[in-house]
C-alpha cells in the first residue's frame, strides 16, 4: 500500500502542478492556480499520516517506509525549486513569458549556485534522516528497524556527494574557456 500511495503522491504532485499551471496561464485564472498549487503539501501530509497508520497497526518496518520518508523529505526540500522551474517553463511557452533564467556557467556565481543546490539536497536529506528517526521511534525497540537505518545511511550518502559537489566548484571554480571569452 505505501509503494502505491508513493507513486500516486509523485503522479498527483505533477497532476496538481499542471492544473495550477494551466489554470494561472491558461484560464487566466492565477489565483485558482495558486490556489491548486498549495495543495502540494497535502499530498505529503496525506502519505505521513498513512505511513505512521500502517507502522501503528503492525506493520513491519521496512524499504517502503523507508522509501516514504525519503519521497516526503524531497517534496519538502526540492518542491517549491521544481515548481519554480516548471512555472519559468510554462510561462515562456504558453504565455509569452521570458526565457527561462539558465544558472550561470562559470565564477563565483556558479559557485553559489551549487552551493545552493547542495543546501537544497542537503536538507531533503536531512528531512528525510529526521522523518526516518521518528519512524524507529515510533516503531520502537521491540521492531525491526534496520531497513529505516540503511535509508538514514544512503541520505548520508546524498548529502555527502552533493557537498562534495559544492566544495569542489568552491576550490576549483568553472572558468570560461578561451573559445568561450572571446564570444
């Protein structure tokens, strides 16, 4: 049951994002729109509370829960930027908007840029690492809770890569190529 509620809060995240998209550029209707896209976090809301029921009833702690909490830690963390990006996107090709702003290529500026993309990682990582504590919390010392400490290591993972990322754009910044300069 949580594998599908997953997949169906991943499907109902785009759904909702093209109908509040649609519904601001469109039907010209931007507070609707606005209106449909602030139902995003109920779906995350929806798939906590279902996963703390199934863990509540008996359920043995396992990769699907571990899956969820990870699925709610990226909602949270990454949401409002993918919105963002797709809203940048629909605006240009279906209502005239501007161009897309595209993250810079080189110096200090992509250096920033990557620093707060790894902020971004860092935190769903982190979200994700707080929610699956819980759950082994909530579980208790009589469950099983392995599967949820090997999700906690594998956002450890995450987060490490992505600082990684940040740290080697901060040592060794992107510089333009001479082919590039001269353009």
């Amino acid at each position: 049951m949580i594998v599908t509620l997953v997949v169906a809060c991943e499907i109902g995240f785009w759904v909702l994002l093209a109908a509040g998209l649609s519904l601001r550029y469109l039907a010209r209707m931007p507070r609707a729109g606005v209106a449909v896209l602030l139902l995003e976090p109920v779906l995350e809301l929806v798939l906590l509370i279902a996963t703390a029921i199934d863990l509540r009833n008996g359920a043995t702690a396992d990769w699907k829960h571990g899956l969820a909490a990870v699925y709610i830690g990226f909602s949270v963390a990454l949401g409002h930027s993918t919105i963002k990006w797709v809203d940048q996107r629909f605006a240009h090709r279906f209502a005239g908007g501007p161009p897309p702003v595209k993250p810079p290529k080189y110096g200090t500026a992509r250096t920033v840029h990557e620093w707060r993309t790894a902020g971004k990682w860092i935190l769903a990582s982190a979200i994700a690492i707080g929610l699956l504590q819980c759950a082994a919390w909530y579980v208790g010392a009589s469950g099983d809770i392995s599967s949820l400490r090997e999700w906690q290591t594998r956002m450890l993972w995450v987060a490490g890569i992505n600082l990684a990322i940040a740290v080697s754009y901060t040592l060794w910044p992107k510089e333009p190529k001479k082919d590039d300069a001269k353009v």
